[in-house]
C-alpha cells in the first residue's frame, strides 16, 4: 500500500464518520423540536365557548313629565335600575384586582396550586379575570371568572392588569 492509498482511506473514513453524526445530529433535533411544541388546543362538543360580549346599546334617557307626579316616579325608579345594570364594576376586596388572560391558548382552572391539581375548567384568551391571591411561592394566582362566581388556581405570569 502507498501513502496516498493509506490517505485515501483514512480521509474516507473521516467523511463517514462526519456524515453519521452530522445525520444522526440532524435527525436528533428533528424529533426534539417535535416533542416540545404544544400540539393544538383540542375542542370537544359539549364544551361551552364563550364569546365576547357585545357592548350594550346606549338607552335614551327619558325626561320625566312634571305634570303627572305618579309618572315621574316610574320613570326617576327605571332609570336608576338602568343604570345599576350598567355600572356593574362592584368594587373590590382590598389587594384583588381585574386582569384578562394574555396567553393565546387559554390557560387551565385548577382546583388548587400546583400542576397535578385536578382540572375544573379553562380561561379564553382576553377572558376577564379578578385576582383574589396569590400563592405563598408566587407561582399560582387564585382567580374568579367576572362573568361568575367560579374560582380556581392559574399559573402565574399569563394575565395583565386591567386598569
């Protein structure tokens, strides 16, 4: 065998190597990058979706008549109930606040802090939220949903403040 023989072999060997690692590498980061993406949102048919609520129409604002007191009354007591139901921001319990959720895949409701903790429900994104508090380690927020009563526990750092 010649030299230049020896450095053929050596030299073929080499590029093999490279190419098996450089496959292995590639195919390696293939299924990686399949493995941590989050697969999408699954729909099922009796989920209930909730969609946003249109803002309601301005009412006219109706003059009471002075002449016919029993009238004025009726209309001084309807338009006090009109605006209850459309003032509906309750105050808050000292150190809660509204947020919406800010994560576009809608986030979980647990029943207690913790990623184990068994599933009651979910959050839409832009779902209105209020804070009541948050977990001793501050990774777990307890929210209730503002169109309900419904409390639970979510994950921390997927909400925004509502001013």
């Amino acid at each position: 065998m010649t030299l230049a023989g020896v450095a053929k072999f050596v030299l073929g060997i080499g590029l093999a190597i490279a190419i098996l690692i450089g496959g292995s590498a590639a195919v390696a980061l293939y299924f990686m990058y399949r493995v941590t993406t989050h697969p999408p949102k699954p729909t099922f048919a009796n989920e209930v979706t909730q969609k946003p609520k249109a803002a309601p129409a301005p009412e006219k604002q109706v003059q009471p008549e002075m002449s016919n007191p029993a009238r004025a009354a009726r209309a001084e007591s309807t338009s006090e109930e009109a605006d209850s139901e459309t003032n509906s921001t309750e105050p808050l319990a000292p150190g809660t606040y509204r947020a919406r959720v800010s994560w576009e895949k809608g986030l979980s409701l647990r029943a207690e802090p913790g990623a184990g903790a068994e599933r009651i429900g979910g959050l839409e994104y832009n779902q209105q939220i209020v804070v009541l508090e948050e977990s001793p380690d501050k990774n777990w927020q307890r929210v209730r949903l503002s169109d309900s009563d419904r409390e639970g526990w979510i994950k921390a750092g997927n909400i925004e403040k509502i001013e």
